[in-house]
C-alpha cells in the first residue's frame, strides 16, 4: 500500500479524473475507517512538518570551537603557561562574551519552522467511518474525505469530488486575484476558502503537500556567513604577519640564547597583537545601533548581521502581490456604455454587491463606490442572489420609490448573454474593451440593468476592471533602488500579462518572462539570463528559492522581499529578506527584516543605513589592521634593538581596551553612504592599512628613540612611555581613517569624540601615576602625546593618496 500511495505528486493527481484518483488512493467517496486511517499514519507519517531539534547546550558549547575562538583559546593557554593569569582571564571574558552574542542572535531563526508548523495547526471535518467528524488536521492521511467551506484554511493538498470553491492562495503562489475550483480541481494546503462549499479527496499530507515543500524549502535555505567570512578573512591576513614577525624574532631570540619562558611570553604578546579580540563584539554592536536605527523607521531586524550585508546589495528580488502591489482587489477602471455614466455602471454595481458575504469582488466594488461617494442608500435592495460560480453572476432587485428593477452583476459574457436586443457594435466594443482589459491583466466584470418593471428586458450598462494596485510608493523605491547601483528584478506567480502591466506602471522594465521559459535553460543560459531580465511571471516558491540561489552563485549579494508563504524559502536565503507590512506569520518569521508599517520605500533607507554601517565597520578595520601592523613592526624593531619586549603584557591588555573597545563608540559615528553596492575587498583593506601601519611604525621608532636616548629611560618605565604612544596614535589615528577624504571633511559623532577624550585623559593620568604600570612623568607623557598629535595627523594626505590606490 505504501508504495503506491506515496509515489505520486499533487500535479499527478491533478490530471487524473475523480475515480481515478480515489483508485489510486485506494479510498472511496465514503472516506475511511478509523482503522485505516492510523495504518496510513504509520505510512505517511502525521500532516506535520517534521523538525530535528538541536540541544542549545551542544549549541552553545560548539561556539567555542573554530578558527577565531581557537587562536583565542590558544592565546589563553599560553598566557597561563607564563603564569599571566589575569590577562588570560580578559581573553576568556571576551570569548565568552562573542560567544554570548552569537548564541543570541541564532536562536531567532529557529523561529520560522514553528511558524509553519503552527498553520498547520488547524481543525478539520473528515468523513470516518460512514459519518462526519472534526479532528487535528494533522491527524489527516491520503485517502481521506474532508468538507471545506467559507472561511476554512485548507489542510492538505485534495481534489475537489464535488461543490464548487472561490479560493485565496496569493500566500502560497503570489496568485493576486481568487482561483475558482470545480469538481476534478486541486485545493492547495494552505490555501483560504473565500466561496462556496465542496467536498474533497486528500491526495498528500505534510512534506509532500505544496505547502509542505515550501516548508522543506525554508528547512535547507541559509545564506552564507559572509560576516563569518570577513572575519576570518581579516584574522587570515593578521596572522600572517603576526606569524611572520613572530617566527623571526623567535628564531633571533633563540640564536642569542633566551629562555623558552620569554620567547612564549613574546609569543602571547604577538597573539593579542594579531587577533582581533574584539572584532566579533564590535561588529555586533555596530550592527546593533544600525537594527535600532532602523526600528526607528519601521523596520524590524531579526537576523543581525543582514544589516551589514544589506550594504552590499546589488540585486533585490521584488515579490510581485504584496510587495510592489496592494494584495487588495480594487476597481481599476469603469467603462460606461452609452447613454449611461460611470457614476451609474458604480452604483448599479455596488447594489449587486454585499460586503456580509466576504467576497473579495464585492468588497472592491463597494470600495470603489465609496471613494466616488456614490450614496447607495439612495435606493432600496429588496432582494439579493451572491455570486454562484455556476452562473457566473450575482444579482439584486433594487427599488427606486414605487418602481424596481434587477441589477446583475457578473462575468461579461454571462451578463452580456442575458441582454436582449443587443445591438452589434455593442457586443463588439464590449468584447474588444474585455480583450483589452485582459492582456493587461485586469479582470472584467460586466454590469446590466432591466427598465420598466420588465425583470426580463435587461440592457447593458458598462464593465468594471478589477486589480491589484501597485503601492503609491512602490514606483519611488525601484527608482530609489537604482539610483544606489542595486538591480530590481520583479518575481511573480502571476500571470504574465498581469505581470507585465504592472512592471509597466512601476517602470520597472520590459524585460519579463515566463517562468516555464526559464526552466527549459540550461543552467548556464538561466545564470546569463537572470541577470538581463527584469522579472519572472508565473513562478512557483522553489523558482523564488532558485533564483535567490543562482544570483548568489553569480556572487551577487541579494535582497527579497515578500509577504506569503510562498516567498518564505527566499527570505530566508537571501542576504536581506524583507518581510512587507501584512505579511504572515510564516515570511516574518523567515526573514532577517520585518516592514512594520505599510509601504515599501523604507527598503531604500534600509540599504542606505546599511551602507553607514559598512563605512562604520571598515573604519574600525582599517585601524585596527593598521594598528597590529604598528605593533608587530615596533615589537619586531624593538626586540632587535634591546632584545626584550617593548610592550609588557599587561600593557598589551591594555592597549586592545583602549584601541579596541573604545573605538566601539564608531557604531554612533557620523557617516556618508556610497553610491553603489559596497564589497569586503579584505586584500586592498590590508594592503592600505600596511602603508598607513608602516608610517605609524617609523612614528614608534622615533618614541623608543627620544624615550630611551632623550629621557634615557629604564626598560620597565620605556614599555610604559611606548604603551602610551600607542594608545595616543590609536585614538588620533581613528580620525583620519573615519574618513575617505580629508579628515576634516566630516565632523566626527560626539559618543567619538567623548570616548577618545576619555581614553587619552585616562591611560595619560595613568602613565603618570604608577598604578599598575611603571610610571613616567607628566612632560614625557604630554612629549609622547604631542609626538603622537602631531604625526598622526601629519600623514592625512599619505592616507588619502593610499585610500585613492586601493578603492576604499
């Protein structure tokens, strides 16, 4: 039994007839046993969606495992080799502390599972054993006769046995307008009764179900770490100069006959130089303000690091339904037929309309008599018939003082059947205007009326075009878009003509084509074609997840936004998943931003404070890659010279706070985006920083000269009088690589300017009190400072020559 039942797909089932289907389902139109049914269970499985959970301990434990909490790790043990206790310590608070944060920030995205299981989670009415009952949909197994009806979710893939359905599936196909289902049909799990009442055959359960697959979908799609791989990539190129400098002067150190217990204590000191302690903890802080920045304009982030990947954008794939459009029916147009007004073809089509019975259709049409504040109560409803699939119509008496009359309402061709002496060029100008209407993708309503108390004389009045709306801001966010350098490329279940009509009024280009063009490609002519097109009709959710997937293998970083189910796997693999304002549980839950608020534009300053962001991060970059390369240059230069470490390793403790966490205080720095979408070329970062480093090592030779020839000071007092030219050049120096120009060009933000203040007052007042470093006195500290000031920024046009060279 399993076998047979488990081969067949949704589609397969779709092109069986009735009996057919039962057949192969081994059922019939009386449902199953009890029995049965927990046999099929056995088989298939609950009507869930599976999930493997992981333990949060093993989770939490396995962050301590890797590249940069190994060098750390590394570092600590080292540290207790040499019987530093408390600087091992602070590495450890600090590797604990990124791994805290990370912890943190992963847990959020377990979140999206949940949320499709819980749709999942409903009632359903199942013919067992000869006779109606409610049960846990995820109780239901193929084979199965269920009863929806109006409001209903459905809870399985089925094929409609009998009755006829008016059903909402935009959340699963992106599908804007109501699909109507006869007998044969396939009613999608998920999917929302808005008409009707029908009976059905369930043809598969959970995973296999459309909605079930879209959930395997979100299971699998991760994008890359790329904050991972800027991270290991920075530790890449500092370790190989940390490694570098440390194999020389240990090989120098060995040569002249130094105890192994010094050359590990250089060891350790080379290791807190070179790794960046604090990189992971800042980059979350300065991701941090962004995420509260964008709060501030409505949008939610829930994936962190999307706020510096968003910066890089270059491609943002736009959900059709929802997202450039309203995912709301409304009146687009009113075409009157002579001698009638539109005012008339509105009323007379509002009076055939009713909002108790939730239709989307009528709910548009009384919309749109509102807005042209047509008075409908200016005339009596004395009856009403709701649309019937069957008839393709709805219809009202409506009486007018003593007279009355019918009002039908429908498809034009059933409307335009029931008119009598018609003339010609009306039936011509009514089907060329429902031609028209329907190669832009409009659904027609055609609107007639009866005169003269004859129900049976009725006459032709005018057509309604019905549609989903473009945004009012959608237009200004695709010019937005590629006014910073990102491509928007339109994704759609619709059909191609509505597609197309929309990617017109949103000049969003020409360039649209049917997604079954695209699958027939090779897999090189779609990875060529993706980046021509301008958008993609007619799409199922796993074609969202493999577009998303084949730019990114084009290197292209991707945004996506989205409101439905159907979008929920390509929100989560994307870069920057934007779930638009009215979205479900389950897209919210996928992507890493969340629109609280109608509208679309705020995507644009979404990416643009990413791009502050970015500019933050890569200033906090440059000067710490300039600062190891300083370190390194002067402990190598300095070891040579008086053959000891001219840096003690409490003072490099202190150093990486003041150089390293102060300057966390850049997260609130004052910035300019770029114009275009901003890349981690880590090669060109490290190449700048190395000139700057070197000019700021020759800045540190000179300190080891005035220090020990000009003061002649004893080693101990020389490492305290060094660690300060350091922390003075460290705090200068964040000015002029803050900026990509002239360091004057921009003013610097005030919780910069505060913590660089505080730092220089504070490591200054320390030097010269011998608190826990030798100490020296106030002219020497204020000589290093002075030195410090006036070197760092002596070097502003070196620095801008340099940024020139290598991009940045």
């Amino acid at each position: 039994m399993g076998t047979d039942l488990a081969g067949k797909t949704t589609l397969e089932y779709e092109a069986m007839s009735i009996d057919e289907a039962l057949g192969s389902l081994r059922t019939s139109a009386d449902g199953l046993t009890g029995s049965e049914s927990w046999r099929r269970i056995n088989v298939f499985g609950f009507n869930e969606v599976t999930e493997k959970k992981k333990s949060v301990v093993v989770e939490f434990l396995q962050r301590y495992w890797g590249p940069m909490p190994g060098l750390l790790e590394l570092t600590i043990l080292l540290s207790l080799v040499v019987k530093h206790e408390l600087e091992a310590g602070i590495i450890f608070a600090l590797l604990t502390m990124n791994t805290v944060i990370g912890q943190m920030q992963s847990r959020g995205s377990q979140r999206a599972l949940g949320a499709l299981k819980k749709r999942l989670a409903v009632k359903a009415r199942v013919l067992r054993d000869g006779g109606w009952t409610t049960i846990e949909a995820r109780e239901i197994v193929p084979g199965d006769i269920i009863s929806v009806g109006l409001g209903d979710v459905v809870p399985a893939d089925a094929k409609l046995t009998d009755g006829e359905l008016s059903i909402d599936q935009s959340v699963l196909t992106g599908e804007s307008l109501p699909a109507d289902r006869r007998p044969s049909g396939i009613i999608y799990s998920g999917s929302i009764i808005r008409r009707g009442e029908a009976r059905a055959v369930v043809v598969n359960t959970g995973g296999r179900t459309y909605f079930g697959k879209t959930a395997e979908l979100v299971k699998i799609a991760k994008p890359k770490s790329h904050q991972e791989q800027i991270m290991l990539a920075i530790v890449r190129y500092m370790m190989i100069l940390g490694i570098g400098a440390l194999v020389l002067v240990a090989a120098y150190a060995a040569a002249t006959g130094a105890a192994v217990l010094s050359i590990l204590t250089f060891a350790v000191i080379f290791l807190m130089a070179a790794v960046p302690v604090a990189l992971p903890a800042v980059m979350t802080i300065v991701q941090s303000v962004g995420a509260t920045e964008l709060a501030g304009k409505g949008v939610l982030v829930t994936r962190l690091d999307s706020v510096e990947d968003a910066a890089s954008i270059d491609v943002l794939c736009l959900d059709k339904t929802g997202t450039i459009t309203q995912n709301m029916l409304s009146v687009s147009d009113v075409v009157p037929f002579n001698p009638h007004t539109k005012e008339e073809v509105i009323a007379l089509a509002g009076w055939a309309s009713q909002e108790q019975e939730k239709d989307a259709i009528d709910i548009a049409v009384l919309d749109n008599a509102r807005a042209a504040k047509i008075d409908l109560d200016s005339h009596e409803r004395v009856s009403f018939i709701p649309f019937d699939p069957s008839t393709k119509k709805s219809e009202a008496v409506v009486a007018a003082g003593e007279k009355r009359f019918r009002v039908i309402k429908g498809a034009p061709q059933t409307v335009l059947s029931l008119c009598k002496d018609l003339d010609e060029g009306i039936i011509g100008r009514a089907n060329r205007t429902v031609d028209e209407l329907s190669l832009k993708g409009y659904r027609t309503l055609g609107v007639a009326r009866s005169y003269d108390d004859d129900f049976t004389g009725i006459r032709f009045v005018g057509l309604l075009a019905l549609a989903d709306p473009p945004r009012p801001d959608s237009r200004d966010m695709i010019s937005g878009a590629r006014e910073l350098g990102v491509k928007p490329v339109m994704l759609t279940g619709d059909h191609i003509a509505i597609a197309r009509e929309i990617a017109r009024r949103v000049s969003i280009g020409d360039k649209i084509i049917r997604a079954e063009e695209f699958r027939n490609l090779s897999a090189s002519e779609q990875a060529r074609m993706i980046e021509e097109i301008d958008g993609i009709a007619e799409i199922y959710p796993e074609d969202k997840y493999r577009i998303v997937t084949l730019l990114q293998s084009r290197d292209h970083m991707v945004g996506m936004t989205g409101d439905g189910v159907n979008d929920a796997p390509a929100l989560k693999q994307a870069e920057m998943g934007i779930a638009v304002g009215g979205s479900t549980d389950v897209a919210k839950a996928s992507a890493s931003m969340v629109l609280t608020e109608p509208g679309v534009r705020v995507i644009i300053d979404a990416i643009k404070t990413s791009r502050h962001i970015y500019q933050r991060m890569l200033t906090w970059v440059i000067n710490k890659v300039t600062k190891v390369i300083q370190v390194l240059g002067l402990l190598t230069i300095g070891f040579f010279w008086f053959h000891a470490p001219v840096v003690s390793l409490l003072g490099m403790a202190l150093l990486i706070f003041a150089n390293d966490f102060v300057t966390m205080s850049l997260a609130t720095d004052n910035v300019e985006g770029t114009p275009n979408p901003d890349t981690w070329d880590v090669r060109n970062i490290t190449l700048a920083s190395l000139f700057i480093g070197v000019l700021f090592v020759g800045a540190g030779v000179v300190a080891l000269y005035i220090g020990s020839r000009y003061f002649q000071l004893e080693l101990d007092r020389l490492r305290t009088f060094i660690m300060l030219a350091l922390i003075f050049t460290g705090q200068f120096r964040v000015y002029i690589v803050r900026e990509r120009r002239r360091f004057w060009s921009s003013r610097p933000g005030k919780e910069l300017i505060l913590a660089t203040a505080a730092a220089t007052i504070a490591f200054g007042l320390l030097g010269v009190s011998g608190w826990i470093v030798p100490s020296v006195t106030p002219v020497q500290m204020l000589c290093v400072f002075g030195l410090s000031a006036v070197f760092t920024f002596a070097i502003d046009s070196l620095k801008l020559i340099v940024f020139r060279k290598f991009g940045l």
